[in-house]
C-alpha cells in the first residue's frame, strides 16, 4: 500500500511539473509564433492591400472577440485619418481552408483589396488564388453591403466558390463589428 501511495504521489509530481513546463514553454512561444505569422504569412498580404498608408499595419493593430474568436484588425492611416482596415476572414477550398485578408475603406465600407494568406489548393491551380492578384482584384471596390460571386478561376471553381464564400462571411462579421471596429479606432486618431 505504502508503494502505491509513494507510486501516486511522484507520478503527481511530475505530471504537475511536466504540466508546468509545457505551459511556460506555451506563453514563451506564442508570441514568436505570432510574430512569425504576421512577418511570412499575413504580412505579405496586409502590406499590399494597406499599401501607401503613413503607419505600421502591423504594429498598429487590435483585437476584437466575435463568437468565442479573436480576431486581429490592422489599421491603415491615409491623409492623417484612421479609416481603413484589414482583417481575417477565410472559406472552404478544394484542399481544406482558405485564409484571407480583406481591406476595407471605413468611410464607404467598400473593399480595398483582398489577398490569399494560406492555402492547400493544387498546385498550379488553385494554388494561383495566391499567386494571380488578377482573381481576387475582382473584389475592389465591392461594398461591404453587398458582395457579389466573382468570375470563377479556370479549373479552380471550388477554390474560387471558397474564396467567394469567405469574403461573404467575412462581410457579414465586418458588418456586425462595425460599431465595436468604429470604437477601437478612435486611439489611432
């Protein structure tokens, strides 16, 4: 009985200190991880739709929660004013997740521009979502009121149907953030 308890009380030990690491090692890391994320992956992407702004896309950005999520909200300051942002969204592809970033002018709630940031699409086909600007130039322009299906990509159309999708979805959030985007803005005035 005596070794089971010695068993018990060690086997607790170093599962509290193996707990312990695992999650220091976490806070650690994460914000390398993201720090990563914003330089290769959706850096990219935000510097070309927020291109021409006086600021730091990357550094001047927020946070909002929506349903359970945190999204991330870059700002773009044109001619001294705050009014313009890029943020998250993504659809179903032929390959699984479609991730995007969407700009959009806060004055007229129209799309700046829209970029692929992550993808497993085909290469070659799908795959050009990212690397043709041409598809995804499609969205300029549009209001944020009122998306509308893009021509499809040739050979791509579950790849170009996702990005549609995901635009739509990330309109939809755009509008229901609105307010609480208008809010956070105001400290980058």
């Amino acid at each position: 009985m005596r070794e089971m308890i010695n068993m018990i009380v060690v086997l607790t030990i170093l599962g509290s200190v193996s707990g312990g690491l695992l999650a220091a090692t976490k806070n650690w890391t994460d914000p390398k991880i993201e720090y990563q994320q914003l330089t290769f992956v959706k850096g990219p992407a935000i510097k070309t739709i927020l291109e021409g702004a006086s600021n730091d896309p990357i550094v001047d950005r927020f946070k909002i929660s929506h349903e359970g999520v945190d999204s991330s909200f870059f700002v773009g300051i044109f001619n001294g004013e705050a009014n313009t942002i890029a943020f998250e969204g993504s659809g179903k592809g032929f390959g699984g997740d479609i991730g995007l970033m969407l700009g959009v002018n806060l004055a007229d709630d129209t799309i700046i521009g829209v970029g692929v940031t992550t993808h497993s699409e085909t290469p070659g086909i799908g795959s050009k979502a990212k690397s043709d600007p041409s598809f995804v130039n499609q969205f300029k322009g549009m209001k944020m009121t009122a998306i509308a299906s893009v021509d499809a990509m040739s050979g791509a159309t579950v790849t170009s149907d996702g990005i549609n999708g995901g635009v739509a979805a990330a309109s939809q959030m755009y509008q229901n953030l609105k307010p609480q985007i208008l809010e956070q803005l105001k400290a980058f005035k």
